[in-house]
C-alpha cells in the first residue's frame, strides 16, 4: 500500500466558498476541463475548474455531507518540488510554477475534529507526492498560506495512518508542533485552542 500524506484546513462552515475560490486561482491556465456547478450549504453556487469524481455533473451539496474533488494545483518550485518534477516529467509553467496533479480534496461541511467547522482535507495521489508533500516547503506554504487566507483555525499535516501529525498553521500564525507532542498531547488540546468558529 503507498503512502497517502496530505494536507488538512480546518476553517469556519462560512468560509468554505473562499477558500474554493481561492483555490481555484491555484489551477494552471493548461488545465481544460468544464466547470463544474457546485451548490454550497447556505445557497452559494461556485463554477470551479475541477472534477468531482472525475466527471463535470453538476454537484449538490446544499444539504451538508461531504464534497469530493480532483484537482491539479499549482507550486512554486524549490529543490524538491523541481526533483519531483524532473522524475515525473512535469515543464514549469510560464510563471514558473509547476502544476502537479492529481491532488485530492475532500471537504467535510462538519469537521471530524469539531462540528462547528468545516474541513478540507488535500490528498497526494502517490507515494512520490506524498514524500513531496512533506519535505517540500513551498508546498506547505501553498496550504498554509490558503489556510490565512480563508481565516482557518489549523493546517495539519497528516500522513494518513493515524500516527503523528505536524501542526503547520494555527490560529494566524505559522507553527510546527507535533500532536501528539509536548504542547499538544492530543487533537482535542489542540482543538481546545480554536476560536469560536461564530465569530
């Protein structure tokens, strides 16, 4: 079985439309697909450039539940990101960044961490990816930096087996702390630090 690491925002139900947007603005321009309709709890209705379940139907999820996507994104090239991509044969776009996809996203309109949040859970497809993912800075940076922007509570980094996982983003400031770790000795201290996700 391959590694599975990703990426974990956990943010307010509110701001879940802005961080797709904001997400979306990460897909390459080469990238052609539809877009796909997608109707948010609360009525928001978005046109994003990607795939649910690799198909472009258009999505319901005004009830709650759960939302899949496909995406491919866009990263800002350190060493890593560029061995990655000389392995995999990706050229950098005309800004320079390198698309890499697919990344995998979930979206939980009810955190399984909080009920009051909302959370989006990225996925790396590979094994490669996932070791990039974790050893790459400006991939961190890219969640991170969605995390601030959509005013999430928390990044985690998360290598999917249950083990370990690295806090990257907490309560508007950059961190690195493990949970379980001196500070946090398990989610639910870590948890206990979110802000009231009403106001």
């Amino acid at each position: 079985m391959g590694l599975t690491y990703g990426y974990d925002i956990h943010l307010p139900p509110r701001n879940v439309a802005r961080a797709l947007t904001d997400l979306a603005g990460l897909t390459p321009p080469s990238r052609d697909v539809p877009p796909l309709a997608l109707t948010l709890p609360g009525g928001d209705r978005l046109a994003l450039p990607f795939t649910s379940r690799f198909e472009s139907e258009p999505v319901d999820c005004s009830a709650g539940g759960t939302l899949e996507l496909d995406t491919s994104l866009l990263f800002g090239v350190d060493d890593v990101v560029r061995e990655y991509a000389e392995h995999c044969g990706h050229e950098p776009e005309a800004d320079g960044r390198i698309a890499i996809g697919y990344v995998y996203l979930t979206v939980r309109f009810e955190s399984p961490l909080h009920p009051d949040y909302a959370s989006m859970e990225f996925w790396a497809a590979t094994s490669t990816m996932s070791r990039m993912f974790e050893r790459s800075a400006t991939v961190r940076e890219v969640f991170t930096g969605l995390t601030a922007a959509a005013g999430g509570a928390c990044c985690l980094f998360d290598t999917g087996d249950g083990g370990t996982q690295r806090v990257c983003w907490l309560n508007g400031e950059p961190a690195d702390e493990p949970v379980p770790g001196p500070r946090y000795p398990d989610l639910r201290a870590l948890v206990d630090t979110w802000p009231d996700p009403g106001r």
